[in-house]
C-alpha cells in the first residue's frame, strides 16, 4: 500500500518554519500520513525539514505536482511519493524515472483506467465530494485492478467515515490546517478525526 493509514493530513500553506510543530501533533494523534502541496511557500524545504526530523516514522508525500520539474525537486528534497491533481503522462513518467511512488488524480472512468494503465500506485479522487460517495464502488465493476482509491476534496470529520466505506484512504486539508492556525488546534482536530476514522474500508 502506498499510504501507512487511511487518513493522509494535506498541509496547504504552510511553512518551513511552522512544520515540525504541526507535523508533531499529526504523529502524536496517529497520523503519519502527511502532503506537502507545491503550492505552498518554500515546499522543497517543508519537505526537507519533516524528513530530517522525522525520518521514516512520516509517509512524506509532495502534492500539486503539475509538471516534471516539479517531480525533480520532489526527488531531491526526499518525497516519499508524489500526488498530483490531475492526469499528465509526462509527470507520471518522470515520478517513474525517479523511482518515486505515485497517487494521480482522476475524476472520470478514462481517467481512472488511463491511469491505472501507466502503473499509478493509487487513484486520487478528485473533487471526491462532487461524486457520490460509493463511486469506487460503482466503477470497480469493470475496473479490476487492485489499485487503491483515495478520496480528495470536500472531506472533513462530519463524512469522512462515509467516504471510507468505500475507499482506501482519504486526504483531508483545511478541515484538518489551515496556514496560521497554532499546533494545539491542528492536534486537537487531528484527535478528533481518527476518533472517527474506522478500521478501514468495507469493498
């Protein structure tokens, strides 16, 4: 499996300064998933800093990656493995050139069996929350790949056990962060989530 749990803590915004804090409080409520989205200040060095601090005892991913030279530096800052938001042969290539794990995102069924087809680690679902809930459900009829599907988008501690009825995993943002916000909240949010996070999905 690609993620340590089904819970993944989407970090958007936040910075080198203020990660160690916040990622402490995720490890200590039983999340070791963490993404570190690209679009977020000085990202590489988010990434650098989590995984000297933290080694393997954090799932490291890099989110929001669009395009190759994105992947590199993913690479170089030590990702574990790579998420994107959309579809993009060339970046699922280079992640493979890297040896780096990845979770694409996808929304249609083409999506869903192009993606699968170029060796995706797992299906990010993205916007999960515009589909219905059992969408994996629903196309694992003619999708017989053992690819874990994970939902993105709309999720928060009010549906999330929903959504993990029939997915693998789910990637929640600012439900969980949002920039700015101090460690004590992140943790407290944090607690209550896996208070509701089940076992994992019944597919």
């Amino acid at each position: 499996m690609l993620f340590n749990g089904n819970v993944i803590a989407i970090l958007r915004g936040i910075t080198p300064a203020d990660v160690i804090a916040q990622v402490t409080g995720l490890v200590d409520s039983g999340i070791s998933d963490v993404e570190i989205p690209a679009n977020s200040p000085d990202w590489a060095q988010s990434i650098q800093a989590i995984k000297r601090h933290f080694g393997r005892q954090v799932n490291l991913g890099a989110g929001t990656i669009i395009t190759t030279a994105q992947v590199a530096t993913c690479a170089q800052a030590g990702a574990d493995y790579v998420l994107t938001p959309n579809l993009d042969e060339n970046v699922v290539r280079a992640c493979q050139a890297q040896g780096l794990e990845t979770c694409i995102g996808v929304y249609t069924s083409t999506e869903i069996f192009a993606a699968s087809a170029l060796g995706a680690g797992a299906l990010k679902i993205f916007p999960a929350a515009a589909l219905p809930a059992n969408w994996p459900q629903l196309i694992k009829g003619p999708f017989c790949h053992a690819t874990p599907f994970c939902a993105v988008g709309g999720i928060d501690a009010d549906n999330m056990a929903d959504y993990l009825r029939y997915y693998d995993s789910v990637g929640i943002g600012s439900a969980l962060y949002r920039p700015g916000q101090p460690p004590s909240l992140t943790r407290r949010r944090a607690v209550a989530l896996m208070g509701r996070s089940p076992a994992g999905p019944a597919l």
